[in-house]
C-alpha cells in the first residue's frame, strides 16, 4: 500500500495558517511551521503535523500563551536563564538558542536553561542552528512523565532527549538526536496503530514486570530507560533521563520529575507544581575557542569516514553515522513529499475545517 | 571466604612511595595517590591500585611523562585547551579541572579539552571537585579501543566514560558516573577471573554474533555500546561513546576512535597517529550563574527524595540515586579497610619489591 504524499510547501502553509489562527504574530507563526515541519521532513513523524492539533487543543485549554513575551531573567557572560512565558517551545526555543550562541561568540560557549515552555518539537532542529556559525550544539528538553527509573513502578522522568550536534569539513554534520530510554514512545505509538507487539525490554507493566503490550501505558504501565533492565545497564539511561531533567528543569526553574505537565490537554497539570512549565537546555560551543575550525573539521572528515567505513558485521552495509538516516530522509522528503498516515490526515482536515484554513 | 582488607592510610602511602620512586614531583605524587585510591574508595577496583603496576609499565616504557609540563596552549573566557606533556592522567586531569572551575568562577562555565595525556582513574573524582564550588562537575575521556559501534566487527571505540556531579543540600550529590557501553570492561574482568559466562549483550565475537564468552575479547571480539543491539538502542550507546570520543580528543587534538595508544605497555601504540595521546574534556558550571545557589540545591533535595522514595517493583528496597552505592562503599571501606583480591595484593608485593617501596 502505497502512502499518499504532500508537497512541503502545501504542508508548511497549512501549518503556518493554523498557528496564525490561533494568534501567533506573522514571524512566530513562521518559526512554529519551521520546527514542527522539519520534524516530518527528517522522517520523526511522532513530533511534526502529528502534533499540530495537539498545540491547538493545549491553547485551546488556556495553557499555550500565543504570543508570549519570552525574556532572560538571570545571566552571566556565558549562561541565561530564559522565561518563555507560557508559549510554544517552538518559539522558545529557537529565542534560547539564538542566546546560547550569541553567548558563545562572545565567550566561547553559552548555555541557556529555559522554564515556563512547552513541546518544542525535535531536539535536533535547535542544536542544528550551531552549525552555520562553526558551533558545537546541544539541546535537551524534558517531557510528561512516561518512564519508571531502575525498580520503580512509578513513572517519574519523560523520555527527555539529548541531541549533540558537532560540525564537519566536507562530510554531512554529526547528529545525534535521541530519546534516553530504549525506545522512543514515537515507536511505540507506531506498534499500537499496527496493533503489533512490542520487543522485551521496551516497557513494563504496572507492577514492574516485563511486557510485550505495545499498550501498556493506558494500563499504567511505563517506558524503560536504555539499557531496559538493570544487568544491561538501565541505570545508566535512568543517569541520562535524570541528567536532562535536572538541567532542563531544576536549573531553570521549570517542572521536573513527576511534576512535568502533561503535554494532552484532557490530562490536567498536577496541582503543586515545583515550577513553571516544562524546561529546556541548550548549548553552543565556538570550535574555534578550542582549535582552529578548519583543522577541527577536517579531523571530523577524517573520524566520519574511518566509523562509516569500518568492517560490518556480514549482511550489514556500513556503520551509521548519526544524522546519516534523517538527512538522506529529508532529501527523500523534499523531493517527493511528506508522506502523511490516514489518521494524521483526517486530523488535520478537521483542524483545517474547525479553524477556517484549507488543508 | 572473606577478603582481608588493608586500611586505606597504608595503601595510599604505598601509592605515593611507587609515584616518588618513578620521579613524580611530591605533589603530584600525592595527587596521583589520591585519585587512584579514590577508586578503590568508591568500589570501583579496577580503576584503583589494580592499575598501579599498569602505570610503571607506561613510565618504563617510556610512554608516560613523571615530570610533565602541563600547560594551557589555547583559550577563551570560558574554555581552554591543554597539553597533558605525556604525563600521568591522574595529575594532567586535576590541573585541567581546576581550569575549568577557574574559568566558570570568571563567566558562569568553564570548559576544557585535554590532548597528551594518559589514563586519568576515574571521571567521578575529578568532576567531584566542582561541588566544594557549588558547580556542576562534568567529566569524560576517551580510550583505548574495545568497542564495536553498532553493526561493526571492528573495535572503534573504548569504553568512553561520562560523569556528571549535581550539588544537592541536605541530600549528597547526584553522581553519574558510567561507561557508555553495556558495561564497563572491569565487570567483564571479573567474570573472567571468576571464570563465569557474561549476560547476552554485553560482548560481541569476532564476526559480530553475540556471546556470553567473558575471555572473547582476547578471540577478537568486542564490547557493545549501551543498548545491546539495534532494537533495544545501542546505536544510542554509540552515540554517547562517539560524543565522549569528539569532545575529548578531536576538540583537543588528540588520538581519537582505533588510533586512542592502548593503556597496556606490551601493545604498541598506532604507528600512525592522528593527534598526541589520549584525551578527557571536562566541565565546571556555577550554579548561580543560572538561580541561587540555595535554591537549586534544595530543589535538587525534593528532586532525590521523591526519586529515592518511588513505589518499587516487589522485592527491591528502594530506587537507587546515582552516587549513593558508592558512597556507602566509601564510607564502609574508610571504616573497615580496602579488601584487596589475592592477584592485585600480589601485583603490588612485586611491584614493591622492585621499587623497594615496602607493601
């Protein structure tokens, strides 16, 4: 079966509409559509147009400020905390990233800890910014509570990203860009529309044993940090989730932990929140502040191309570089357009029709 | 059978005397000393004494520096890099760490990348001395390789630790310390002493089938990035691994992925470097250059205290916080004495006796 698919631009107008509708100033509209549709063209479907009703419903419900008044309230020469005033992470974001790096222009490195945001799309999209200017990026952002650390039966972290972004000569950039539990729930959702079983070690049910239910969560069960069980390590994705809450989050003064509103409006934030809203962290570092740019960059040449033509294991074609997937999807995507699911599209229509724009 | 134990003022003179005895200056004789019984200290036996004889060896070799220049050859208000001169990495690392607080008590951060240098024990003493600071003490380092990224049969990588150390209030600190594989290479060393088979997923064979054989490395085979396999993430354990690698040695100008020189004298180091030694990074952030000091830490206390009290699955006591087995560890071994296993209490008699340090 063949899916059907839509031109980028078709898809970005619509977008951009929407977020207008719902009050968004002419260029925040713009930045929204920029993040939300570089999420389907990089093939991370979960984090694009899905979402978009999403967004709308969580305005909807009063807990998206459409146009916010973001701003630094604390700093040195190079950090900021930055207060995104209750508006989309798509805008937030991409403000508390422009900071980091003109930071790291001046310094070296920036690192801006944001609070009072929401869902700010994929990781990647923020710390890509970096390249442009010869910077290392990064960025992290914690998420509704969907993953129990090693033993416990609660779910108590998001499955909070990391991406690390590093610049190269002639070869495509390093992304790296991931969910710090052994699966994203991006997968997961793909499992449930399939009605398929999920692989031992993604999730376990309520009480903590291991399971195959690609459901689970509704029954109260939860994801598993990476490493899925403790003898492979699930400690360590449990150090990883932590490490993006507590520097998302506590640093900025954000919700954290089990206090992380929940991204679905039909699910209410809990009632004694540690914070405001959800966090965010993001990083630039100027290469040049610690080696001539070039000469960093030909090396990266060099370490690319020594990992990506490495020895396979046999019916394997080559190591994969991080980014690898996503870039050759985005090339892919621009080409012949951003294939959409059934029910993606029918969402989207009824969107459209609810708020006048034309899908 | 119980292990006789020797206290830890008798071990650590031992240390120091071998460090004198090999031409350290007195202070970093002393340094080294502490860094490498802050191993032992901590539970983490491998990276302790247990390594001493492999140091002489370097030195005998002539592959370590006793009298090493160590010294900043770039920087900017928040970075530096600096030139290990060869030396031991347990005194190139606390140099280059207190640079890195220096420079974040100047600007908020301080980061810094290290070349030349050698193995530096373990990351968590080094980032552990950001918290008299009130910072956040990051720490990593690449080595030699004993890792397969996922698909290859060919070792790339080594076992690339991160360690990042989070200042609480009334709690200890949150302390992650981990190798960025499934585990680290001095657990599979006990299983081989022990002559015991290893979990699935920890260790690949020559071909890239997966084994439970401890002593496979030795055939040719390979560590395996956190994660295990593809379908349960371990092409984000070798993420890590390769962000632990470029942060530490292509911003440095070090040797990265298979050129990193073995930590054992008997193996001869690439015949074709690409940089100079191996190579750490490591990261100092004030936390008041974010919000008060006070009040992130009591945050981070209501963060491990929800954390530590989650409901747990049957039969498990408790959630355990990154740092808190070590801790106990320490605590008990200052109290009771380091138990020392029968081969390392051996190593060092001999060591000793051609020093003529008494053991």
């Amino acid at each position: 079966m063949e899916q059907e698919t839509i031109s980028f631009d078709r898809l970005w107008q619509f977008a951009y509409q929407v977020f207008i509708k719902i009050g968004c100033p002419e260029d925040q509209a713009r930045t929204s559509a920029d993040v939300l549709l570089s999420a389907d063209l990089r093939g991370i479907d979960s984090h694009g147009l899905a979402r978009l009703s999403g967004y709308v419903r969580l305005w909807e419900a009063g807990r998206v400020n459409s146009k916010p008044s973001i701003r630094i309230v604390h700093e040195s020469p190079s950090t900021a905390v930055i207060d995104g005033d209750q508006g989309l992470g798509l805008v937030v974001a991409p403000y508390a990233m422009e900071v980091a790096i003109e930071k790291a222009k001046q310094c070296g490195t920036g690192w801006v800890a944001v609070k009072n945001s929401n869902h700010f799309g994929i990781a990647g999209y923020h710390a890509m910014k970096c390249l442009q200017h010869d910077m290392i990026g990064m960025a992290m952002t914690n998420a509704s509570p969907l993953v129990a650390p090693t033993f416990s039966v609660e779910r108590l972290l998001g499955t909070n990203p990391i991406c690390v972004v590093i610049p190269a000569n002639e070869q495509p950039p390093f992304v790296a860009d991931f969910a710090t539990t052994t699966a994203a729930n991006g997968k997961l959702e793909i499992l449930q529309r399939k009605n398929q079983d999920a692989p031992l070690g993604w999730i376990q049910k309520k009480n903590g044993t291991p399971s195959t239910n690609a459901h689970e969560l509704k029954e109260g069960g939860a994801l598993i940090p990476l490493g899925s069980d403790r003898e492979h390590g699930s400690h360590k994705g449990f150090c990883l989730g932590a490490w993006v809450d507590i520097f998302s989050a506590v640093l900025s003064g954000a919700n954290y932990g089990p206090w992380v509103p929940p991204f679905v409006s039909f699910l209410t934030p809990p009632a004694d929140p540690v914070g405001e809203g959800i966090g965010h962290f993001f990083g630039a570092m100027r290469v040049d502040a610690f080696r001539p740019a070039q000469e960093f960059k030909q090396h990266m040449d060099n370490w690319i191309m020594r990992f990506r033509s490495a020895k396979t294991i046999e019916g394997q074609p080559k190591v994969i570089i991080p980014g690898d997937p996503e870039r050759e999807c985005e090339a892919e995507r621009r080409r012949i357009g951003i294939p959409l699911e059934a029910s993606v599209r029918k969402d989207l229509e009824t969107l459209g029709q609810k708020l006048g724009v034309a899908f």
